[in-house]
C-alpha cells in the first residue's frame, strides 16, 4: 500500500526464488568448497601428491570463478529483487538487521580478497601461508551463513522479537541453530558435489583418487541432512507443520522432491566411492540436478511455510503490516494508498489495480497460481463476500486489507476473470458445477479437506440451510447464486454419486 | 501538492545518523574510487589491445589490466554493497519506490553485471595476445558498465523526483520506465563517466610510480596525466552544464546560497586544478615522485569533494519532502560496536593477506634477479 506495486505479469515471488535458488546453490558451495579446497591441498601436501595439488590449483580457479562472480551478483540480486518485490518488508528487515547486514558485508570483503589470494598466489606464497589464506577463507565464508542465517531464519520464527523488538532475540530464534547446521551440512554435500565436477576435467588415474575424496565429501554432507532436517522442521512452527501432513500438493511435492533427490545423492555419492572408476559426466550432471533440486525443495518450503506472512507475526506476504489491516479495513485503499487511480469512475480498473496490490504477489491472472482457476463462475457478491474469509477458506492467505467498496471492486474484477454460467444436463450436474463454484475452494464432498458429508440429507432441509450459512458457521459466506442453483446444489450434496 | 511518498519505516533507525552518514559517505568514496578505475580501466584496455600491435607500451599495458581488472571487479561490487545498505536505511522509502517505478532496468543491472564480469575475465585468461574475439568482447564490456551506470544515474535522480513518481507508475507499471525527463540526467551522466576516465588516468599515473622500468614508467605517467587532464578539462564544461539543469533553488545553493556547498563546489573546481597543475609541473621535473604523488592525491580528494558535493545536493533536492533528522534513533549499541571491532579485525586481516602476498612477491623478484 506503501509503494508502488512492480507489476509483471507473474508473481514476484518467482523471481525472487528464480534468483535466491541461484544464488544459495552457489553460495552454500562457497562455504563447504572452501573446507574442500584448504583440506584437499594439505592432503596433498601429506601424501606428497603433486598431481593432487595439481587438482586443487583447477579447483580453486573455478572455484573463484563460480563464488566471486555469479556467487557474490547474485546475491546483490536478491537484495534488489525483494527490495523490489516486498519493499515494507526489505525496509523493516533493514531496520532490524542493518547491523547483521554490515558485519556480514566485512566477512564478505574479506572472504573475497581471500579467495582471490588463494585462486591466484599459487606460485607467490610459501605452502603454509598459502593454506592460512584458505583457513581465513572458509572461517570468514562461514560466519557470513552464521549471520545471514539468523536474518532469514527470523523471517519464519522471529520468536521473542515479536514482543521485545530486540536484535538478538530476532537473531537468535527458535530455527536458527537446526537451520545453521543443515545449511553447513548442505555446504559440505555441495563441496563434494563440484569437487566432482571439476575431477571429471582430470586425466583417469587421479580422476579416481579424486571422486573417492570429493564422495566422501558428499555422503558426509547428504547422511547428516537427514536428522537435521527433522530437528529443523520439528521446529517450525505448529501451524506450518500441518501444512507439511498432506493438505497442500506443492508441499507435498516439494517434500518429495527433496526427500528423493537426497536419496539420489546419497545413492550416487555412494555409487562414487565404491565404484570411482565408473563414475562419469553424466552422473555428475545428475548430481548437480539433484543437488539444486534438495536445495530448490528446501528454500521452497522454508518459504511457504512463512505464508500467510513474509515476517512471520509481523508483515503479511502482501507487504501490509499485520498491524495496518484494521486501519485500512477502516479507510479504505483509495485513501490508504497513493498509488490506486480513483475508483468511482472505473471500478473494473480499479479492481485490477487491487488484484495487482493483494494478490499479485502470490498469484497471477492466468499463470502461475492462476486466480481465473480458482475463481471460474463467480458472481461479483460472491467475489465481495468470499474475500472476507480469506484466511478460512487457505490458511497461507493474509487477510483482505480494504473496505466494503474495495471488496467490491475487487469481488468483481475477480468475477470477471473466468466467467461462466453453471448448466447441465440434469439437476445433479447443475448442483456439481454450483458446489465447484461455491464450495470446493474450502470444502471437498467426502476428502480430506473439510468434508461435507450430507449424503441422505434431505434436499428441502439442505436448501434451506443455504440461506443461514453465516449463522451455522460466521467463518461461511452467504449463499449468493440463484433459487435454482441452490436446488441443485441441495440434490447434489444429498446424493453426491 | 500530494506526493505518493511512503512513509518511513516505523521502526527507528538503528543507528545514529552521523555514523550511518559517516559510513555511507566513506564506503561510497571508496566504491568510486574502484569503479572509476573499472569503467575507465576496460576502456583503456580496450584502446590498449586496438594500438598493441603499434605500440608495444599498449600491449604491456593491456596484459597488466588484464591481471588487474578482474579483482578491481570484485572490489567495485563489494565496495558497492555497503553504500547501498545504508543508503537503504536512511532514504529507503525513496528508493525502494523509484526501483520499483524501473524496475526491469534496474534488475537487468545484476545481469549486466555478470556479464560484464565473466568478459572481464575472458579478456583477463585470454593471454598475451588477445584476439579480435577478446576486443569484441572487452568492447561488450565497456557497453555494459556504462549502460549499468546509466541505470544507476537514471535511479539516484528518480528517487528525489517523487512528483514525476505517479505519472511513470501510471505509465508503465511494469516498471518499462527511464527517467528521461530529468534535465539534469544527462550531463550529471556524462559528468560521472568523464570524471570515472579521468580518476583511472590517474590509476595510470600510479601505477607507473610503481614501476622500476623507466620507459614503461614515463609512458604510462604520460598518459594517465594526459587523460586525466584532457578529461577534467572537459568536465569543467559538463560539470557547468550540470550545475545550469539543477532547479533554481539548489543551483543557487551551489552558488553562493548556501557557504557549505559554494565552499564544496569551489573545493571541487580548485582541487582537480591544482592536480593537472602537479601533473604538468611534474613533467619538468627531474624527480616527478612527489609532485605526482601530490597530483594523484588532489585527484583522489576531488572525488572526495564530489561524493560529499552529491551528498548534499541529494538532501538539497530533498528537503521540501523528507529529512533524515527527522528519523527517530534507536542505536543497537551492542551490535553496532561488535561491528565495529570486526570491522577493525577484518581490515588487520586484509592488511596480514595483502602484506604477505607483497612480501612473497618482492622475494620473487629478488630470487628471479638472481638467477643467472
């Protein structure tokens, strides 16, 4: 309401995960790879291996070449995407954190200047110096997780901030150990991962003593995600739980999405040093593809389980505080925001102008998480009215931030999006189409989700029901389509097969 | 009239504001410095490998940017992250809306900049003799830099344009916008490059201080003093043009309105002065050493006038809408002060690192002067 609202046609929040996955992939790699770099020199240096070290020396100019360049921008992109994406929730991070932000940024200058030193004095520096250079590189490469952990770990259990508005009590929250050392897991596993990579470009010989080494690497990495995992997801918070017990198929995906890349990791990690002869490019690939898919999977959830909020208790994912709702429920958008054009003249613009402003950031007209899907046959009442509800009917949706006339406009903008009249060729298929519209955003008949199991009920008694929907349950919208769709619905819920 | 300016964040600033300012003036002072001596160091590579095979200079000039550039890369960037975080803090509510209002342009910088960065290091691996490929791409480089500061221009100006904020957002909200109807974008531009050439003449000027070879060492004391002079020169002409696009009110500021800034702008037309002044008197001078020195130095403190001259004139162009005095403070003394002790240790660790590389260096040379 704050700010203008970047409209792209898609959710920001693609982009953000578009650039944040990019970003983590390469950046946890330049934490674990570091350990990888500095061990595997001095275990040249123990076993006297010059083609070893010959090995590290590639590695490290890759290394830099990954982390220093595509590792460290992408990072900057983060910070401008959110910044353009959640503006009020960048600035409060800022705020709160500013301090974090700068202490990372003197571990990031010298973790740069290290892994420059370190990439390109190969032939200036005597070997011990060389390897303090790559000890300052991964100490400093670690404590810059140390602090950004605490920044986005805060972001989904800011547990004692909330009511002390305290730096420490934010920084170090409720998740914030379980997810430190799951992300160091993650940082070994993807040492491993391009220490495969980078031995494929070796002759055969070493090749093998390589993939042996950088194995060990990744099985250490993936077998320790495993109980860390659940000490981080057990303490996440209970109603983000239940999001995880099967209600929401994305996260269920993505769990399963990550649970079997794991897998696949450890198999072929495995695979790696029993069998380091036979492993080859496209294995390799496969890693990397499984590698991004754990980390993809991870982030994903840690973020959706934020939902409905960005700060979890503090902003909502529409960049609205959780304290502004009531004042603009009260005032309305128009006068709230300076970015709306006026509203009585064209409420359909103006509508789209709200979809842009409470919905855009999740969801997209006709792309990804559609709302024409959601909203195909909607009457503008019902549109009004459903907004009300909008924490009741997904638990990850904030609540509107408007007044009457903003849900109605919106109510109708969103109406207009799929419209279409139910019909069919008997009552039952009428009633089918009208419980789709009208109910199956909360309900479903017999499933999982809040069932209405009115199968024998009386059709009369169901249709009657209809008109007091808000005194059964306030939580419930009224019933806005027609006598005859009420009819139909009533037969259908009656004998739904 | 009724600007779309969001509010301030609500919580207070965490920090007081002469230390925020303090570090958002030093941090950006050092940011320039790098990005001027990028922007103008692949543009000199870039003529460097079109002259390389005329002038033999040329080439040992373009091989030693070639080992330079990628870590003078590294360095703009994360020099440029500290300003920008504070930047935030102070005036974020401005930025945040005019990124937003260019938003496509202002994210495709972090594309730019990757690009620019990987060219940077093809040319930086391509070996003593660079091909037509590698100019090309060098070329693609200097094209990228100078368009991400064009961005950069367009967005620092946007932000302390709120009144031409609605039109743009109402125009393209996708954030397809420039801010092209700012008079003063251009030769503030054009002031910003010319001055970035002329700095990285002076990264010529110091680097040919350091080196033993004579000839090399004269040339490239030569043509930094060269480009720098021509380049300030020039700039006295933009920088004019720049002070008549300023509104009235902060023109005037500039001008004798107001002593602190007549006193910058004056420090800043009189400092880059008595740098060509050195420049030139060096060349008559048997031993240039410290008359150089003194040149590069008065250089440098220019853009020190300058990053404090734009500060100001950003607060001038400001003050009708929002005051960062005004911010509540909230210091978070306890982390403020373990950063500034980390901050300490990082800079000793710097030193320890760049100290022992210079001691290993030296002991090369030594060792490869005593081999037969």
């Amino acid at each position: 309401m704050n700010y203008p609202v970047w409209q792209l046609g898609f959710p920001g929040g693609l982009l953000i995960a578009a650039v944040a996955v990019l970003h983590v992939f390469i950046s946890h790699f330049a934490v674990g790879g570091g350990a990888y770099l500095v061990l595997t020199e001095r275990r040249a240096y123990s076993h006297n291996d010059s083609e070893l070290l010959g090995y590290v020396r590639h590695h490290s100019k890759f290394f830099a070449l990954l982390t220093v360049v595509l590792g460290a921008v992408t990072g900057v992109g983060i910070w401008f995407t959110i910044g353009l994406v959640s503006p009020e929730a960048t600035s409060s991070l800022i705020h709160t954190f500013v301090w974090g932000w700068a202490i990372e940024w003197v571990f990031f200058f010298v973790e740069i200047a290290a892994a420059l030193i370190y990439a390109y004095q190969w032939d200036t520096l005597d070997r011990q110096i060389h390897l303090i250079i790559g000890w300052i590189y991964f100490v400093v490469a670690w404590a810059s997780l140390v602090v950004i952990n605490g920044i986005i770990t805060y972001m989904l259990t800011p547990g004692r901030w909330l009511e002390t508005r305290n730096f420490w009590a934010g920084f170090f929250n409720p998740t914030y150990w379980p997810s430190l050392w799951i992300r160091t897991a993650m940082a070994v596993a993807l040492a491993g991962i391009f220490g495969l990579v980078t031995a494929m470009w070796e002759p055969s010989a070493l090749r093998e003593r390589v993939v042996r080494w950088a194995g060990g690497w990744l099985v250490l990495g993936v077998a320790a995600l495993l109980p860390l995992s659940r000490w981080y997801f057990h303490d996440f918070p209970a109603y983000a739980r239940a999001y995880f017990s099967g209600i929401y198929p994305a996260v269920h995906h993505a769990l399963l999405g990550a649970v079997v890349c794991a897998e696949v990791a450890l198999i072929l990690a495995l695979f790696a040093l029993l069998r380091p002869k036979r492993m080859n490019p496209v294995i390799v690939a496969v890693l990397l593809l499984a590698g991004i898919g754990v980390m993809g999977s991870g982030e994903y959830l840690r973020e959706f389980s934020r939902y409905p909020y960005v700060i979890n208790g503090y902003i909502y994912a529409t960049d609205v505080r959780v304290g502004q709702i009531e004042g603009i429920a009260a005032k309305g958008v128009a006068k709230t925001s300076p970015w709306v054009e006026g509203s009585a003249d064209n409420p359909h613009t103006y509508g789209r102008e709200l979809f842009a402003m409470e919905c855009g950031s999740c969801h997209s007209v006709a792309g990804y998480r559609a709302m024409g899907k959601f909203t195909r046959g909607w009457d503008a009442k019902f549109g009004s009215e459903i907004l009300l509800h909008l924490p009741v009917v997904r638990e990850t949706m904030p609540p509107f931030a408007g007044d009457e006339h903003d849900r109605a406009a919106l109510g109708s903008y969103l109406a207009s999006l799929a419209p279409a009249t139910p019909s069919g060729a008997n009552e039952k298929q009428l009633g089918q189409q009208v419980f789709a519209i009208h109910c199956a955003l909360c309900h479903s008949v017999s499933g999982q989700r809040r069932p209405l199991d009115l199968k024998g009920t009386d059709p009369e008694a169901i249709a009657g029901m209809l008109g007091t929907l808000g005194d059964i349950n306030p939580d419930m919208p009224p019933f806005t389509g027609t006598d005859a769709e009420g009819r139909a619905l009533a037969i259908y819920l009656s004998s739904p097969k | 009239m009724n600007l779309p300016i969001p509010h301030p964040d609500p919580m207070p600033l965490p920090g007081p504001l002469w230390l925020l300012r303090t570090l958002l003036l030093l941090t950006f002072f050092l940011h320039v410095l790098f990005m001027n001596c990028l922007l103008g160091g692949t543009a000199i590579a870039l003529v460097c490998t079109v002259r390389r095979k005329s002038s033999a200079f040329s080439a040992r000039l373009a091989d030693d940017l070639g080992r330079l550039l990628p870590s003078v890369f590294a360095f703009t960037i994360t020099l440029g992250v500290a300003p920008l975080l504070f930047l935030q803090v102070m005036y974020g509510q401005l930025l945040y809306s005019s990124s937003i209002l260019i938003g496509v342009p202002w994210l495709a910088i972090i594309g730019m900049v990757v690009l620019a960065y990987y060219g940077v290091y093809f040319f930086s691996m391509k070996g003593p003799e660079p091909n037509g490929k590698a100019r090309a791409v060098l070329a693609l480089v200097v094209l990228l830099l100078a368009t991400v500061a064009f961005v950069y221009s367009n967005n620092f100006t946007l932000m302390l344009a709120p009144e031409r904020w609605l039109d743009l957002y109402h125009r393209h909200a996708s954030g397809w916008n420039m801010n092209w109807s700012e008079p003063s974008l251009l030769p503030r531009y054009l002031h910003f490059v010319l001055g970035a050439l002329a700095v990285s003449g002076l990264g010529l000027v110091a680097m040919g201080l350091r080196q033993q070879e004579g000839g090399y060492r004269q040339w490239l004391v030569e043509q930094g003093s060269l480009l720098f002079t021509g380049m300030t020169l020039l700039n006295f002409g933009v920088g004019f043009w720049f002070l008549v696009k300023l509104s009235g009110p902060v023109r005037l500021a500039f001008v004798g309105g107001n002593g602190f800034a007549t006193a910058l702008l004056g420090i800043g037309l009189l400092l880059p002065l008595a740098a060509v002044a050195h420049l030139i008197m060096a060349k008559a001078n048997k031993s240039p050493k410290r008359q150089l020195a003194i040149g590069v130095s008065c250089g440098t403190l220019t853009v020190a006038a300058m990053v404090l001259m734009r500060d100001f004139l950003r607060n001038l162009v400001l003050a009708p809408y929002f005051n960062p005095n005004q911010l509540q403070v909230a210091p978070q003394w306890s982390i403020i002060s373990l950063f500034l002790l980390l901050f300490v240790a990082g800079l000793a660790t710097l030193y320890y690192m760049l100290r022992k590389v210079a001691i290993a260096t030296k002991m090369q040379a030594a060792n490869a002067q005593k081999l037969p």
